[in-house]
C-alpha cells in the first residue's frame, strides 16, 4: 500500500525527532548568548542553529536504523517498525541532514567545521557500536549534548565560567535522562548485547543511580548563584527546576507502566529546555 505525502512528512519528522534536533539547535544558540552576555552576529546564530539542528537531526536518523529490532518491542508505532518509513528512504534523509549540517558549519569556519564533523562522528560510533555499553554509552551522549552548549562559545570566540557551567548542567541533566530512559526499555534491550544499568542490575537500580546524577545537576545549579554570575530571579528559577526535576524523579520511581515513566521523562526533558531557554533570556544585556 502507497503512503500519502502527508504521512511520508510526518514520518519523517518522527525519524529526526523535531523536538531534540530543535533543542540541539537552541543549546548551541544559548551557548553563545552565555559566553557573550548578548546575542552573538545573525550569521553565528543561523547558522550555528542549523548546523547543530541538522547534525542532530542525522544522529537520530541513524539511531532509528540501529535500533529497529529493538522499536519492534520497545516503540512500534516509531516510522522503521510501522512500514511508514523504508530504508533506502532512511538512508537518503541521513545523508541529506548530514550534508547539510557539514555546509553550514563551514560557514561558521574551520575549527567550527572539524568539531562538528568529529561530533557527528562520535554520535554514528554511539548509534552503531558505544549504545550497547551500557554507563560508558550513556557518558558518550550526555558528552554530546554538552557540547553543543560548549560550541556555541566556541563559535562566538569566548569561554567562560557560566559557559562552562551550563554546559556541566547539560551534561549531569542528560546523563540521568539517558540512564532512566535505559530503565524504561529494559525489556526491548534483552534482544541485543546492552550493557545498560538496568539491563544489569534491574530498573530500580538504575532509576536510583539516575536520582544520583540529578541530585547533582540539582546541587550544580546553585553555582552560578553562589558564585555571583546571575542573580536573584535565577536563583528562582533553578529552585523551581530542582522542585521539578525531583519531583519527575519520584514519579517515575514510581511508574507502574513503562508508558508512566517514559512520560516523566519527556517531562523533564522539556523542563530542562525551558530552564536553559528563560535562564539564557535574562541573561542578555
């Protein structure tokens, strides 16, 4: 049966996954801001945003291929198990996103060019081959997505404490999201070699080493505060997303279906983006 136009676009935006390529594309733009106190040129802005849009855009491409058997039992409404998406279709969207990120990030200059090229070869080794080690995996996405803030200080010209911080806050945020996300599809990763936390030592094990890691996300938000960098109304706000993010943690403690925790999940995802969001929005002069 031929698939209309309108479910080849929507299966096509599950495939990149709108929401994390988008946000990829907002760190990098925050991560300037931060390094500046401003906002950086249009042109840095653009296309930053694009590059990191599309080269994460093309990292969950990827990752959809590699795990196909694994979305039969875990997620199989996702656009490979349903039939909405081949292959060969898969494959020429990667490949599209990927060129155009490598072009984008040469408008931004050589070193922009080489960082972005070894991140989208990093996060490909993750999808074909690091996914199945288990904590050493979840370090290597957790690093990724650290440094999409770091490279927008990078292509802005400045490293600074705050950079640096926000950016080790992207870095604790996901690395407890990647290890509870792990806990949610246990079942699925039985098909296949993980190494994963829960996949070892059993969910609950592993959703309380990722209560750990956001105890230190949560204590870590405090830095810029302490320290003099931002003020009151930050002070606020990361007390509100700490509130939050602990009380996402204790829910999905205490998820009696997978599609609950999964659920808390999203939630503190989406959290985490509004944090960085309305943090970076007060910090412009």
């Amino acid at each position: 049966m031929r698939l209309s136009i309108g479910t080849k676009i929507r299966a096509s935006a599950d495939l990149i996954r709108m929401d994390l390529a988008l946000g990829a594309g907002i760190f990098f733009v925050a991560g300037g801001i931060l390094a500046l106190g401003g906002v950086p040129p249009l042109n840095q802005v653009l296309f930053g945003f694009l590059t990191i849009f599309f080269i994460s855009g093309s990292a969950n491409i990827s990752n959809d291929y590699f795990d196909r058997d694994v979305d039969r039992i875990n997620l199989p409404a996702r656009p490979l198990p349903s039939g909405r998406i081949a292959v060969p279709e898969l494959w020429a969207l990667f490949f599209l996103f990927t060129a155009a990120g490598l072009m984008t990030a040469a408008l931004l200059g050589p070193l922009v060019l080489a960082l972005v090229a070894v991140l989208w070869g990093i996060a490909l080794l993750y999808n074909i081959k690091l996914k199945n080690s288990g904590f050493a995996g979840n370090l290597v996405v957790a690093v990724c997505v650290a440094m999409t803030v770091l490279l927008g200080g990078i292509t802005a010209g400045t490293i600074n404490g705050l950079l640096l911080t926000f950016a080790a806050l992207a870095f604790f945020f996901d690395l407890g999201e990647e290890i509870a996300s792990d806990a949610m599809d246990v079942e699925g990763d039985r098909l296949r070699s993980s190494k994963s936390l829960a996949k070892r030592w059993g969910r609950t094990a592993a959703i309380r080493i990722a209560g750990v890691v956001f105890a230190a996300f949560c204590l870590l938000t405090l830095l810029p505060f302490v320290l003099g960098w931002l003020g009151y109304d930050y002070l606020f706000l990361g007390a509100v997303m700490d509130l939050w993010t602990i009380s996402c943690w204790w829910r999905l403690a205490r998820a009696r279906t997978v599609d609950e925790g999964r659920e808390q999940v999203r939630r503190l995802y989406l959290a985490r983006g509004l944090f960085v969001v309305v943090s970076v929005i007060t910090r412009i002069r």
